[in-house]
C-alpha cells in the first residue's frame, strides 16, 4: 500500500443560509445589529424571546434537582449521615473537573455540620477508576458511605465488593454507563438509561451540582445563605464545565455565564492565587477561553505529572501564603507539561513525516516511556492536525496492576462516537470507558498491533473521506465596516464560548493582503493586515506559517476570522477586542 506524509487536510467552509425576515425580526425585537442577528438566526434562535433567554441566562433556568433518578435517596442518605456523624468517603478523579468535585461536596457535607475524607489516585500508580483496596482501608477508619463524583459508572465490581462490606454507595458521574448500572445504594448520572433529567450534558462537577442544590435545600438553611453557597459554588463548577469541554448550552450554559461572572469577586485563597499564577487579574471576569487554557491546565498539571491531592489543599485552605506556594507549584508543573507534552508530540510528527498508508481513518501511536500525564492532551493536538480520531498511547508497567500492558488516551472528531467505537472490541482491553468524544484503554502489550487494526477498521467503514475534513460553520457575512465597537460588544455577548457555543465565525470575500506578516517573537504567531471595504484591520494568525505563499501582499483571499475578547491587550492600554483569522483561500476558491 503507498504510503505519504500525513498532511493537515483542507477544510470545507459551510454557508450561512437564513432567511432575512428572520434576522429582520430579531433586530426589530431585541434592538440588536444585524450581525448579532444573524449569528442567533444561524444558530436556530428564530424565535425572538427564546434568542432574549439565551442572550440573558439566568439562575432560575436550572433545572429541579429532584428531575434526577435516585437523587433524592442519595440526599437523605447523605443528610442521615450527617445527623449520625458518620464519617463519608468522598472517592474523585483527579482531573478539573474530579477535583473541583471533591471540593465542592467536601465544603457542602461540612457546612451541614458532617465530615468528609476524600481520595483522588494517583494517574500513575493507581490508574483511573475506583479501586477495592481503597475502599477497604476507609472502612478500617470508620467510614459508612462512600460517594464517587465523576468516577464510578462502570466500577461495578468495587461497587458489588463494597456492597458486601456493608457500606453504602453513591455513585455520581456523567460518563456513559455500562449495559447494567454498578449495584448502588443510588446512581446519579442524567445519562443512565431511565433518568429523565432534562440536561443529558452536565460534566462530573455539574451532577456534583446539582446533588449540593438538593443537600442545601433540605439542610436547614435560610434562603439567603443557601444562595449565597450555590453562588460561590458555581464559580469552581463552571470552571470545571469549560475544561470537560460539554456543550455550554442549556442548563451549562447558565452555570458557565453565572459562574464566570462571580470570579470577578474571588474570596477563596486558592482560587485568587491560581488566578494569579494564571496571569489574570483579580476584579475581572475570565473568558471561557482563558478557563481552557491558563486555568484548567494549572489545575490539570497536577494529576498528570504528580498527585492531584494538591490541588484539593488548594481550594481548601484557608492559609493565604500556603495558597501561594501551591499555585506556584502548580505552574510548575505546568510548564514540565508543556515541555514534556511537546516532546511526545514532536516524536509523533516525526513518524507521521514517515508516512502513512495513503487511506488511513484513523491513528493509533505507541510508545514506551511517553508519560502517561500527557497522552489526552497530545492526542487532541493530533486530532486538530489531522482531524481523524486518534489514539496515544504508553507502557504502564509501572502501574499498579498493569504490568505488560499499554494504557492511554483516545480523542475523536464529530461524528465518529469514539465509545461506540472501542465497544465493538471489549476483548482487548483491561478497563475501557469514556463518552463520543474521548476515552481511555488499557490492553496488553502485544494486543496493540490488533487495536489499531480493529480501531482503523472501525473507522473506515464509517468514516468517508470528507469526513476528514474540518468542517468551518459560517456564521454570518461581515463588511470591515460594520465591525464597530457596539456590534463588537453585541458579538461578544453570546459567549461564554466554547465546545456547543463556539466563538461564531465570520467571512469576508475578497479581501486584500495589505503587507506583508509579521512574526512574533516566537515565531508561533503572525500579525497580518487585511483591506476591505475601504478598511484595514489586523488580525492574528497561529499556524499559518506554512501556507505563507498565499499571504503575500496585494493577494485578494477570502477569509474566516472570530472576534475575540483581549483583556491582556486592555491591560496594555490597546483595544479591548482582537480578531483572529481562521481560515483564508485565494479569492473564489474556498470549497
């Protein structure tokens, strides 16, 4: 079979097709410009006073917790508990959003008045998922309830073995159950096949959410304090909601928008201090996209190189100066990951430089010695390289109980369910789980030849080749011109943006280059001035030094571009916004 480096694959660029009375409508009802209009047109906001709700969210659109199936079993079992002072094993993940789990039910269960340990694994020596031996040694401690958050859906057997204990499980979780649910004393997850919990997209911090909203409800509590708690709570939940990247829609999308906005008043310790590291100040709202990529990656940094107990000590403390030590220490760990994730991410290219067979839908990389901490984050720069799902993946020897066996991440492209697929081939793995757009697997060493054989089978039959191509949905026109500061204002207002809301993306036709680029510093990023309709803006580009050839001055392309919000260029004294090109073809080229 021939074989070919593996190239970034052309995109498609998807028209916007709205009718005009409908953005008319809009801007007549809702006293908007016309851009505005037609992004919320785009994006099936016909109606004008479902497009006011969604533009202004607010608290009262959440969703009664008790909609949840067994919620309110787990609620009185947990205030029982709490009445008898039994202590409570609160058993997490050791992501952002395990973590920020851990925290928010920990501080819940102890402003009621009960206790709470908790236990995150180690990404190393433990491996994902609850362990029996964990909960054994809890139960020489005293402990009579055990409650996972954003684990445990498919941790049957630990569940069934602690059942035989005598201790009770809650099991709380968003990830996709097994064919039979672990035998709990109550399982709140919206995705469990006869829950009728309206959102089906909370992350692992969201049902955490949504079981606190019941505890404060019924834990005595007067109005007032209880909606101060659920207010300071959606802070570190809608940061969990941005990083597990489910759809800011809905329900999320309230969190996200009321969450984010409370962060411009931080009294927690940890959290001011992580924001700090993060370089944000304190008094203003981080966009979602600064969550995704300052906030969420110090808190991540922690289970991925070392022990995410520490980002639990975090939140927790009440010490100002201990608060500091440990952002810092998250920073740098942070920066050992970037290194570290580079490293793995360069060794892959360099295969991929080798060649590939020319048909192949699907990647699967192996490689002993890849930290396992890493392997999530390079599989998803693998998958916007190359749109195709892909697989990376490391020796865990060193693993507790996973000698001889490979162990890693797999991230995907819409489309291609990426659960679904690994489901077709259970007998190669140890453990498996995950959701449509990311999973983790372990198998046996010499299996993994036939992984990705099976994994590539997979997706070619159901993959076509256009397919591999990223699709661009395009939002709206827009004339140099009518981006004003108002309608700037106006475009920015539909965030929080991200996975479900993503930053809406505009075309200009037949624009010209105006000069030639200028490159950063670090040569990652390009400053590039474009002319059209008697107006020259300038707008950032990243990874676009490979296709300079159609940059050249006096060029006329046809552009994609978002509006972004730029606090650091405020900071500066520069403009509050700055735009960032997508996409550009030649003029009259774009497919």
């Amino acid at each position: 079979m021939p074989l070919a480096a593996l190239n970034r694959p052309t995109a498609r660029w998807v028209s916007p097709a709205t009718a005009a009375d409908t953005v008319a409508g809009l801007q007549s009802a809702l006293g908007i410009g016309r851009l505005t209009a037609a992004i919320l047109a785009r994006r099936g906001f016909s109606d004008a006073a479902a497009a006011q709700e969604f533009l202004q969210p607010k608290l009262d659109a959440l969703h009664d917790p008790s909609l949840m199936c067994d919620l309110d079993r787990a609620t009185q079992r947990i205030l029982a508990a709490i009445r008898a002072s039994e202590p409570i094993l609160i058993y997490g993940d050791y992501d952002v959003d395990g973590t920020i789990s851990v925290v928010v039910l920990k501080k819940t269960i102890e402003i009621l008045g009960g206790r709470a340990e908790y236990h995150i694994p180690h990404r190393i020596q433990e491996g994902y998922g609850m362990r029996a031996e964990v909960v054994e040694r809890a139960v020489e401690r005293g402990v009579r309830l055990v409650i996972s958050v954003d684990t445990g859906i498919r941790s049957n057997h630990v569940v069934e073995h602690t059942k035989r204990l005598g201790i009770d499980v809650i099991v709380t979780d968003h990830h996709l159950p097994d064919g039979e649910l672990p035998p709990a004393f109550a399982v709140l997850n919206p995705n469990r096949p006869d829950c009728r919990y309206p959102n089906k997209h909370l992350c692992g911090a969201g049902v955490t959410f949504k079981l606190i909203q019941s505890l404060l409800m019924r834990g005595g509590l007067t109005p007032a304090r209880r909606s101060a708690l659920l207010d300071s709570f959606l802070k570190p939940v809608a940061v969990a909601t941005v990083a597990d990247i489910v759809p800011l829609t809905g329900e999320n999308r309230v969190i996200v928008h009321r969450g984010l906005s409370g962060l411009r008043d931080v009294r927690n310790p940890g959290l001011e201090s992580l924001l700090a590291v993060a370089g944000l100040d304190i008094g203003e709202s981080p966009t979602a996209h600064q969550v995704a990529f300052r906030i969420a990656p110090r808190i991540n940094a922690a289970g991925r190189m070392a022990d995410a107990s520490d980002v639990i000590e975090l939140f927790l403390t009440s010490d100002r100066d201990r608060a500091r030590v440990i952002a810092e220490q998250l920073d740098g760990l942070n920066r050992e990951r970037q290194a570290t994730e580079n490293e793995v991410l360069q060794a892959i290219l360099a295969k991929c430089d080798e060649g590939f067979a020319d048909d192949v839908r699907a990647l699967v990389f192996a490689e002993p010695g890849w930290h396992l901490g890493v392997l999530g984050i390079v599989a998803s720069r693998l998958v916007e390289r190359f749109s195709r799902p892909v697989f990376v993946l490391s020796d865990a020897a060193h693993t507790n109980g996973d000698a001889d066996c490979f162990s890693g991440s797999g991230r995907s492209i819409p489309g291609f369910h990426l659960l679904d697929a690994i489901e077709t081939m259970p007998d190669l793995f140890t453990r498996f789980g995950g959701h449509s757009a990311a999973a983790g697997v372990t198998l046996r060493c010499d299996l993994v030849d036939d992984f990705r054989r099976r994994f590539g089978d997979v997706a070619a039959a159901r993959l076509t080749a256009d397919d591999l191509r990223p699709r661009y949905e395009i939002d709206a026109e827009a004339a140099f011109q009518e981006l004003t500061e108002r309608s700037i204002r106006e475009v920015l207002s539909l965030g929080p943006f991200g996975f479900g809301n993503p930053s809406p993306i505009l075309r200009a036709m037949g624009v010209e280059v105006a000069g030639p680029p200028k490159e950063s510093s670090s040569g990652k990023q390009l400053t590039i001035g474009f002319r059209h309709d008697g107006r020259t803006l300038f707008l950032k580009a990243w990874d676009f030094a490979e296709r300079g050839e159609i940059l050249r001055a006096g060029a006329k392309l046809d552009i994609l571009f978002q509006i972004e919000d730029d606090p650091s260029g405020r900071k500066r004294g520069y403009g509050s916004w700055c735009l960032r090109l997508k996409d550009a073809v030649l003029h009259g080229s774009a497919d």
